[in-house]
C-alpha cells in the first residue's frame, strides 16, 4: 500500500530522453509503425521511477521505487510496532512534514505545503496503518 509517491523523472523527459532514441532505431528494426508505437508505450510504461514511502508487510520502507521491480534503493525502514506517534512537523522551509516517530528515529512520510491538507493526510494515513496493524494481529 502506497503512502506517498513522487515521480522522479518526469513523463515529458521520458519522452525525450528514453523513447525518441529508441523510437529513432525502431525504425530499421520494425518495418510496422504500430509495432513501433506499442514499444514506445511499452518502455514509457515499464520504467517509472519514483521516491515512495510504502506500508509493506509490518513495515513502513522509504526509497526509490523502480516501478516492475521494486524498491531499487531502500533509503530507512521502519516497523509498525516501534512507531509511538504521528505528527506534523514544520521543516525549515515551512513546509508541513508528516514524520513517524519512534523511539529514537523518525521517518517523513509526506510533505505538503500547508497545515490543514496535511492534517487530512495524517488522518488517512493513520487510518491506512491501523487498519494494517490489525490485519497483523489476526
């Protein structure tokens, strides 16, 4: 279950940067235009990459998440049971950060710009894990 996903490449630079050269030497291979249509939706399709923050299992895993294979790079893992509290939290920036705390670490799940869409999200967010959590007890 998704928590949060931020797209790192962004659909236009997919476009440009991995499709046009392979659509460029589809034409020599491929003697059908919708072949080579079919691929070039094929990559865009299969390579998302993006940072997510995901409940998996009893834990709730921050990284980046290559999109048919998984988390590429797993940045702080955190279980369910060490977590004491959510809240939000104003970062230098001012920017409402969503962060569960544990014991000694803390992990952001979500930031948003303002206080009242970030009060909504911690409310969904902490309806998401509850219910998980008691999914893992049974």
């Amino acid at each position: 279950m998704t928590l949060n996903r931020e797209e790192l490449i962004h659909p236009i630079f997919y476009l440009i940067f991995i499709t046009a050269p392979i659509f460029g030497l589809s034409f020599d291979f491929l003697p059908d235009f919708s072949e080579k249509v079919l691929l070039i939706y094929f990559v865009l399709i299969f390579f998302k990459i993006s940072h997510s923050v995901k409940l998996k299992g009893n834990e709730i895993i921050d990284g980046i998440h290559l999109s048919p294979f998984g988390f590429l790079k797993i940045k702080k893992r955190m279980q369910l049971n060490d977590i004491k509290e959510f809240i939000i939290f104003k970062n230098e920036k001012k920017y409402c950060e969503i962060r569960a705390i544990s014991s000694n670490d803390f992990l952001i799940i979500k930031t948003m710009a303002n206080k009242i869409p970030a009060e909504e999200e911690l409310n969904e967010i902490q309806t998401k894990i509850n219910s998980k959590k008691q999914i893992n007890q049974i």
